[in-house]
C-alpha cells in the first residue's frame, strides 16, 4: 500500500479516468460511485433550486467514449473486452459505448484501492447485470461480495408492467481475505418482537435460539451434556466449556425432564444489537420531493444509504473516494462520520454544492474543500530516472522492431514513446514506455497507442 498523492477534502474537476489515472495505487479504503445509468433519459435540476444548473444526458453513442479504449481494453483485460463484444451484440452500440466508458474506469479504480478496501457501485437493471459481468473481470469473481437491492420508493405506475421500485448496488472487495467489514443493525420490526420474544418472570423480554448445529463427522460436538446429547445428524453448536458456563449462567432453558432444550439457549433483547442488515434494503427511501435533504439533484441520493455504506465498510480516519461525487452526498455522509474524502466531477458545481453542505455542519469552522483542476502526479513509483534512459533496454527486449510498423531498424532511428501520454495521465514508468520509429512516433503524436492504432484502420 502507498500514502496518498493528494490532501483530504479534495475534489477535482475534470475527466475522472485522466484524474484516477495520477493518484497512487493502493490508497483508497472505500470507493462508492453512482455514475450514468445508460437510462436513455435527460436530467436537469429545477430552476430556483440549490442545484440548479445540474444536467446530464444518459444517453451513450460511440461520440460520447473515446472509441480507441475498447481496442486498450483487449490489451488490459480481454475477459471485460469480450463482455463488451457480447453487450454490443445483445443490446446494441449505446450499450457497449457505455460499458467501455465504465470498464476502464473501473480498471484504475481497482488499482488505486487498498487490499483490504471495497467498491459500492450503484446502478439501476437497465445494466446491473453487464455491470457485474464487467465487476467480475476486473476484481475478480471471487471478490463478489452482494447485489444489495435499494427499495427506494413504494410504487411506482409503469405501463404493460410490474411497477420499478428498486436500484441494484454490487459490493466487491479488493481482496476477500483482507476485506474490512463491520456488521450494521437496525432495530427490530414490532411484528419480529411481538413474534419471537417473550418476557421472563423478571420482566426481561428473551427469545430461543437453536443450540445445535448439523453434525459434520467425528467426535467434536457430540458429547453427553446434563443427560442431553443431540439427534444423529446434528451436533452442538458451542463445546463444552462454552455450554457449562450458559448452564450455570442460567441462560439454557430447561424442558419437563430438567435436561437442556435444544432450542434453549436464551437470548435476551437488552443485550442484542439488532438485526443485521441483509441485502434486501427497504428502509431507506428516496430523497422526497419535500424533504429538507433535497437539493433538486437530477439523481440525489439520501446521506442514510451512505451512512450505511460507509459505517459497514471503513473506520474513522480511512479515506472515502467518489469518482463520480455529483451532489456531494457522499463526501458529506463521510465527513460527518469523520472520515477523509475525496472526489471527482465534470461539473463545478460539485464543489459549490459540498461547500454549502458541510458548511451547514461546520459553520466558520469549515473552509471549503480543497479544489484542484490538474492531474496529480503519482509519487508511489520512486524516483524514476528520464524515460530516455530505457532506449537500450527497450530495443534490446523488443528486438529492435518497431512497435508500430513492426518492422527491424537500426537503434539510431528508434525513439521513446508514451503507450498513454502524459496528458492522459500515464507515467514515465517501464511499463508506460515503447520504442516507435522516427516515422510512427510523429505520426502517433499525443495520442495513446490504442487511439492512433484506431486512426489507421478508420
């Protein structure tokens, strides 16, 4: 892991993918984006509202991508490149122009998160389900961690169907085995308690859970306790020592015969947390069109699924991310539960916006986020010597051809060149650098590798 290249409270305005493209690798703890749906749908924000002036079409053609990145695709990951393939064939080129657009986002967005880090991407099923298929390419399918269903509305009248209530959130880890991840609880529903609780003659209310579990083989789980040993295919759930001290505690209800019930253990209300959260999200509604949260946002999201989001997957002090942070609702969500934060977005309004909401947590004591309109430059590489220095190198391992014609000259003719400019973002590492020829290093000019390529065949 890497310190960050860039200051708390920061959020730039620009192309995120050139922006993302110069922050370190391995330094973010939590990314949450609530990027374009491909919806086919203009949005804008009402005159007079806080946000006024907040307008995006989501409606993708080839003009909206740089073309060139699905042929950078094929090189980088050509599992999401065959996604796309098949996208573009089943749902047409709008579809495959925005999974391009999202995949090679996402490819920076894995590398700049942290081992233990995850990814919230918020979507709607017009393209959850290519999403994944892309998420599964790129963090890997064993990374999967849910497909959290957002209820954020009760009905909704759509003609010749089933009415559309809900969004579809995919959570990934970085890494499975590191992933940070704190259980959330909610309180329990009135029809739960009045259900599955009871009060002893203590006026404690309790409920009963199972003490045993099913029996997996061998000899741990099924010894005699208090003349109770549990049915042939299921074993206790705690060992021993564990069961003696609920018994003398008092905490294992008893039946007729004084032996221990196998549903006995007592659970009592004062002491539990709640109910965890499941993937099934339906008490979080949509920001409402009176509500004093609501800033007329096209696509404003409410602070309670961020606070959920950002309170099960990372501490105090970790370092929230929003690629696409539009109203600012998670930078605000994040700096409330005293996170650090960053974002991105095309618009400044973006910084407008975050600075009027947490001014209304901080007062004077804010002072405003810090706003940066130029690429970072990554530090976590070392100290690289000039990229010149690699000719030798370059022309040994490729074998003194060309990378571009792919033809054999002399080293005199070869020049270093940047497969990703430097005003896209690339770096002056190895693994950025390319010998060309005289010829194709002028005719390439400031165009990544993957764009000129495609210029040739157009």
């Amino acid at each position: 892991m890497s310190e960050p290249n860039f200051s708390n409270r920061t959020v730039w305005v620009g192309d995120n993918l050139h922006v993302m493209r110069g922050i370190n690798s391995e330094c973010i703890d939590l990314i949450y984006l609530d990027p374009p749906f491909n919806s086919n749908q203009d949005y804008a924000a009402p005159i007079g509202s806080i946000a006024a002036g907040a307008a995006f079409k989501d409606t993708w053609t080839l003009s909206d991508i740089d073309v060139h990145e699905h042929g950078e695709l094929a090189d980088r990951n050509p599992a999401a490149y065959s996604v796309i393939e098949a996208a573009r064939n089943a749902s047409g080129k709008s579809m495959m122009s925005y999974l391009i657009m999202m995949a090679v986002r996402l490819i920076e967005m894995e590398r700049i998160l942290k081992p233990t880090g995850s990814i919230y991407l918020h979507c709607d099923p017009t393209a959850s389900h290519y999403l994944k298929l892309i998420l599964d390419t790129v963090f890997g399918g064993q990374n999967y961690r849910n497909e959290i269903v957002w209820k954020r509305t009760s009905s909704h009248n759509d003609a010749k169907r089933f009415g559309k209530i809900h969004d579809v959130i995919l959570y990934y880890s970085k890494n499975v085995k590191k992933v940070t991840y704190m259980p959330v609880y909610v309180d329990y529903s009135e029809s739960y308690l009045k259900e599955k609780f009871k009060q002893d003659e203590n006026g404690r209310w309790y409920k009963l859970e199972n003490l045993t579990a099913p029996y997996r083989g061998g000899p741990g789980g099924k010894f005699e306790f208090h003349g109770k040993v549990p049915g042939p295919t299921r074993m206790w759930s705690k060992n021993e020592e564990t069961m003696e001290q609920l018994w003398q505690a008092g905490r294992i209800k008893t039946g007729r015969d004084g032996r221990p019930r196998l549903d006995g253990l007592i659970e009592y209300l004062d002491e539990k947390k709640g109910m965890p959260v499941q993937d099934w999200w339906d008490d979080i509604l949509r920001v409402g069109n009176t509500s004093r949260e609501r800033l007329g946002y096209p696509t404003q999201k409410p602070i309670a699924l961020l606070d959920r989001i950002i309170e099960a997957s990372s501490n105090e002090g970790d370092i929230v991310f929003d690629p696409f942070c539009g109203c600012a609702t998670t930078l605000v969500a994040a700096d409330r539960l005293e996170r650090q934060w960053a974002g991105i977005d095309l618009s400044p309004l973006a910084v407008k916006l975050v600075n009027e909401r947490i001014s209304e947590d901080r007062g004077a004591l804010w002072g405003g986020a810090n706003v940066v309109d130029t690429l970072p430059k990554r530090t976590d590489l070392g100290e690289l010597p000039n990229y010149r220095t690699h000719r030798h190198r370059l022309y040994g391992e490729q074998e003194g051809i060309c990378l571009g014609c792919d033809t054999h000259f002399p080293f005199k003719v070869m020049e270093v060149d940047h497969i990703l400019p430097k005003s896209r973002g690339g770096t002056d590492h190895f693994e950025n650098l390319q010998l060309l020829c005289t010829h194709c290093n002028k005719s390439k000019g400031r165009k990544t590798m993957a764009e000129w390529r495609a210029s040739l065949t157009a």
